[in-house]
C-alpha cells in the first residue's frame, strides 16, 4: 500500500510539472495593462524637395500642376510638414514618471500618451540615455496613476515565462506571452546586457515592458532581429538591472553619470596569457594608458586587471560595464597583474561623459607602408626598421616615439593571421621597450631561456595601441 501511495505521488507530481505552463495570462494581464502606455510622437520635417514633373510651356496641364504644387509651399517657399511615428511605454510611479526607449522620443518636437484605460497626456522629456536606448518621461495627470516596477533580471532563468506588452505595428494595446531564449546577449553597445525572448515584438512595441510571472518588469523591449521587418521569435528587451542604474541617474540628474577609469585595454587571450606568465586567459590588458585617472594611480600598459572594487575582471567588457556603473568620484581598489606579480592600485573614478578625445576601438588595416629604413632585418615574418626622423615624419608620429617599424609582411605568416601590416610600430616586446632590431632579438633570447613558446609585442595602428603575441616555436 505505502509503495502505491508513493507511486501515485510521484506520477503526479510528474503531471504536475508537466502542466507547468499557466492555463491563463488573463489575469496578469488584466493586472499590469493599466500602467502600460502607447506613445505617439510628432516632429517636423523640411517639405520634400525632389524633382518637378516637366511640363511643356502652354500645355493644358500647366495651371494644374502649378496649383498642385502650390498647395505644398507658402510664400517663403517649401512648407514644413509634421512626421508621426508610434512606440510604447510604461509608468513607473504614481506621479507620471513613464520608461520607454530613446529612439521612440529621439527629436520629437511632440510627445502624447495614450493610457490604457483611456485619456491622453502630453509628456515632456526629463533624460535619456542613447548607450542603452532608454529615456524617462514625465506627465502631470490629476489623480495617481497606476504603475508598475522594476523586478530583478538577474533572476530570470532561461526558458522562464515572460509577458511583452505594447503598440505593435500601430495596432494598439496587445500582449504576446514566450519564454526567455537568452541571457546577456550583447548587439552593439558598450553597456549592452539584453534579454532575448521568443514573444512577439514587432516595431512599436519599442519601449514596452517584459513582465515576468509575478508582474515585475525584467526588461524593456527593445529590438528584434529579423530578415523582414516583421518577428520571428528572436527579440532583445534591455535587462531591468541596466535600465534601473539608468533612470536613478536621469531622474537624479537629467543625465548620466558613469564612472571613467580613463584605460584602453583588450582581451587576455591564451597566447598573450602564456606570453605573460597568466595562469588564466582571464582579466583586461591594458594597452594604453592615456592622462586620466588610472595614470595618476600608476597604472602602465601592460598591466592586466583582474580585480576592480573587490569584484574579478573575467574580460573587457564586463570591465567596461563595472566601470561604469561606479559611483563617479569613488576610491576603488584595482588588483593588476604585472611583471610576474600582482600590485593593488587606488584610482578615484572620473566621469566618462566629461572624457575628452574619447577614440572608437578598432584598427584599420595599413595601406602601403612606409619606404625602406636603414638596419632592416626579418623576424617573425616581419621586416622591421628602427624608427627615426623621417619615418616619424611619413607616419606622423611625435617626435619622441621609438620602436620598430613593420616595412612589409609575410603573408603566410602567424603576425599578418594575427592583423599586423606595413606601417604599424612595435614599440614593446617581453613589456620592455623597444630602440633596435637587436632589442627584438634580445627579447626573443630571454623569453626562449624563461621557457616561454610566445613573445608579447605592443603594436600601434594609426596610433591604437593593442597587444599581440606571436610564437616563437617556429622562429
């Protein structure tokens, strides 16, 4: 008998979990619609300009294409017109604070929104925040108004249920229902922390929230990748912990304020770990290190991260993000690798929007490099040079940078595989300076004898500095 009751138990705790799938969003829906919102937005445009129909002098249709184009112009000329576009939103608070994404409000001379429960207010923009497509808005309405909040996206599991709500394609207010496919999906921005889900979103569900089962919002919907315009189950909402850091700031501020350590730094990949004597590819190489505030804490290229503020650096962009959600001003402890040991440095964060000359990352490959040099000798593929005057002037380099100049490249080589060509400098190997072909050689000498199968270099392209390493085996 105990046997038969524990069987019965189990298959229907089996059946159970099987039906884990909610027999209704009726009733969440019903619950959160009130606070979600359709946004409509109008700006003005210059009048379109294109060619006239050319009609002959005394034709018959003369007088009338001359009206019609008349009804379009003033006395000033081309008359302006008004262009409309649709998006959705949410409130956040009882006194009008309303979340949508910032390519809905972008340059919009008019913003009104439209409740669910009925009405229309016209909203004013208090912040936005282009890196991470959000902005706030803010409406005065004469009684509170219902509102949602923000849950912890952190929680949301791939395969959880998730509800989208919104304005897609101009239809009105619409709910479509899907399960979180992704987590930490990155698309193009530096601060990129998306949700992919497989409810539908189309365009003007821009803005709108993605709700979880208790009716917290995990993320704003923001996205979709599609070959036609139209969903095909793969959209990208915002993670609600990135949009939360963001709106504090905006309604704090009217803006944001994100830490700036002031480095440039790339991936540890295996080679340039082994290179360096890492145990693990993990952490931010430091490839340059310009006036900032990591400078005045004396940090140097070269170094690698592998702690900021208490928390291990496992790649750059994770980094990056640390960064910047720092208080700006704050003391933080940065553990770096270097030189065989690890050296705890104390940097007070500056403000990334207040960085000047802030440079996009990336490297364009060199054209035609520069003429021949003198002491030129080929190591590792390359044909190298030291630099001097008149290559500093061909290169536009300031006048005290020494290194080694790449004069051409072997094309089957591991250094062109690895994105080197004519006209970059080398300007470090083994993180020692570099003068002549012989400091190259000598570099090659001392990382052969430390046992080492790969020789770190610092390169500069068009003045980006990244590092390389290159094997030795075969040299």
């Amino acid at each position: 008998m105990a046997l038969t009751l524990l069987a019965s138990a189990l298959i229907l705790a089996q059946a159970i979990a099987a039906n884990a799938r909610p027999e209704s969003f009726a009733d969440l829906a019903e619950k959160i619609s009130p606070a979600v919102v359709n946004i409509t937005t109008s700006t003005t445009v210059a009048q379109s300009t294109g060619p006239e129909p050319i009609v002959p002098d005394g034709s018959p249709f003369e007088d009338f294409f001359r009206q019609f184009r008349d009804r379009g112009e003033g006395e000033g000329g081309p008359r302006p017109r008004r262009s409309s576009a649709l998006g959705s939103g949410f409130v956040i608070s009882e006194d009008g604070y309303i979340v949508t994404n910032n390519h809905v409000i972008e340059s919009a001379d008019e913003i009104i929104i439209e409740f669910y429960e009925g009405g229309e207010l016209e909203a004013k923009v208090i912040g936005t925040d282009p890196k991470t497509d959000i902005a706030l808005l803010k409406v005065e309405a004469d009684a509170p108004l219902p509102f949602v909040s923000f849950g912890d996206s952190d929680t949301a599991r791939v395969g959880d249920w998730v509800m989208a709500m919104g304005n897609p394609l101009g239809q009105g207010f619409s709910v479509s229902a899907g399960i979180v496919s992704a987590r930490n999906r990155a698309l193009s921005g530096t601060y990129d922390d998306y949700i992919q889900t497989d409810a539908a979103i189309n365009r003007g569900n821009s803005g709108g929230p993605l709700f979880d089962m208790d009716g917290m919002v995990v993320g704003v919907n923001t996205a979709i990748l599609s070959p036609n315009g139209g969903s095909i189950g793969i959209g990208f909402s915002m993670a609600s912990n990135v949009v939360t850091r963001v709106i504090d700031q905006l309604q704090e501020f009217g803006e944001t304020r994100r830490g700036w350590l002031g480095v440039r730094i790339q991936d540890v990949t295996p080679d340039v770990a082994e290179a360096m004597g890492l145990e693990i590819a993990a952490g931010a190489l430091v490839t340059d290190v310009p006036p900032g505030p990591a400078a005045d804490a004396g940090m140097l290229a070269g170094d690698v991260i592998t702690s900021f503020d208490g928390v291990k650096v496992p790649d750059t962009r994770e980094l990056v993000r640390q960064v910047g959600y720092t208080e700006v001003g704050k003391m933080v402890r940065v553990v770096v690798f270097r030189e065989g040991g690890t050296k705890t440095l104390k940097v007070t964060l500056g403000r990334r929007e207040d960085a000047e000359g802030a440079e996009a990352s990336g490297l364009d490959e060199g054209e035609d490099g520069p003429g021949a040099a003198p002491e030129q000798q080929t190591l590792m593929g390359l044909t190298l040079s030291p630099l001097d005057d008149e290559l500093r002037a061909q290169l536009e380099l300031p006048a005290d940078t020494v290194g080694l100049v790449v004069q051409d490249i072997d094309t089957m080589s591991e250094a062109h595989e690895k994105g080197l060509r004519a006209g970059d400098v080398i300007t470090e190997a083994g993180q020692q300076a570099l003068n002549t072909v012989a400091d190259l050689e000598g570099r090659i000498a001392d990382a052969r004898e430390a046992g080492r199968k790969s020789l770190l270099l610092l390169v500069r392209s068009n003045g980006q500095p990244r590092f390389v390493a290159l094997s030795l085996e075969d040299e």
